[in-house]
C-alpha cells in the first residue's frame, strides 16, 4: 500500500479535524482560516485573512451555508448555497468540498491518469513528513492541477503542506495545515448557526 492509500484509509476512519489553514497563490493573494470539519460534511470557518472575523458554517442536512461576514453577532447571517460564486475560493473550490478528502480524492484522481514518486523525509513546521509527488494530465482551465506535491505527517498520516502546480510547472497554490488535531471534541452546537 502506497502512503497515499494509507493516509486515505486512516482519514476515512476520522470523525473529524481541526486545523489553521494558510493559503497562498501565485497571483499573490491567500487566507487564513481556522477550519473545523466533523463528519458526515459539517464544516465551521473562522476566517483571520483576508477578512478578519468572518464566520462561515456549512450544515450538510440543510445543504446551506451561513455566513456571518463580519463575526457573530452583528448582522443576521446570509443564506446562501455553496455553489454561490460568492463563496468560492479564486481556484474555484466551493465550501461543502473544502474539507482534506475532497483534497486526497482530487489527487487520487490525477493519480488516475499519472503517476506517484516518493520524494524522501522532510521537516514541515518541526514536524517529520514524507514528501511524495503525484503528476498527472492536466484537467481542463486555467488552474488545472498536473502535479501535486504533498507533505504527510509521519505519524498521522495528515497532509501538513500541499503545493499544486499546472502543466508549465507553474504553482497555482500552496496550502500549510498547521496546528492539526485529530478527531476533536467539538461543542454540541459548534455547527449549529
């Protein structure tokens, strides 16, 4: 079994996870998200930049997502679905599909139509990761995705840094998962808006 193989068995035994995401793209522009994830899709962002303060939870039962964009509390939040271009990232990722198995079956699938190279070990934020590189046939667009180098962590299996790429090799975004926990004791209404 390849790591990647490994790492998505142990994700799809997960209840859940928490991270601070930082993305950055070429075009200069990124975020900073504390994001929150439970099974069966139930997804919170606390958003720190570009837009400090803003809440945003996904409720799968109800498939709508309620965002507060300038914190709780202050506005009644809008109600939106999570196909509203409002709510997509610049490379198009929608919120309901944002969550590190969406990540791993988009890299399975270019997996599909390529190959996987292992790169060796590397620290990623003090942390000991294998590096793994998976090149494939570019998808249609401008942002399609041909390589995916990814970090896992040695002893979680979590992916700690995602680098993706187009056919010219240019990077379209870097993304670093930071202070992870694994399967967290979320508040009963921590989903709940």
């Amino acid at each position: 079994m390849n790591r990647l193989e490994q790492t998505l068995q142990r994700y799809r035994r997960m209840e859940g996870y928490q991270a601070t995401i930082k993305a950055s793209r070429r075009t200069g522009s990124g975020e900073i998200i504390r994001y929150f994830y439970r099974r069966p899709g139930y997804i919170r962002m606390e958003f720190e930049q570009p837009h400090k303060g803003a809440l945003l939870i996904y409720v799968p039962d109800d498939g709508i997502v309620r965002l507060w964009p300038f914190g709780r509390g202050l506005l009644p939040p809008l109600s939106l679905s999570p196909t509203n271009p409002l709510l997509q990232s610049p490379t198009g990722q929608r919120v309901d599909r944002s969550d590190v198995g969406t990540l791993l079956d988009n890299i399975l699938a270019l997996k599909r139509r390529g190959k996987i190279e292992a790169l060796g070990a590397e620290a990623v934020d003090g942390r000991d990761t294998t590096h793994i590189a998976v090149n494939g046939d570019p998808g249609t667009g401008p942002e399609s995705v041909h390589r995916y180098d990814v970090w896992f962590d040695d002893e979680t299996d979590f992916p700690l840094k995602v680098v993706s790429s187009d056919g010219a090799g240019r990077e379209i975004e870097t993304v670093l998962l930071q202070d992870v926990v694994i399967d967290p004791s979320f508040p009963p209404a921590f989903f709940r808006p």
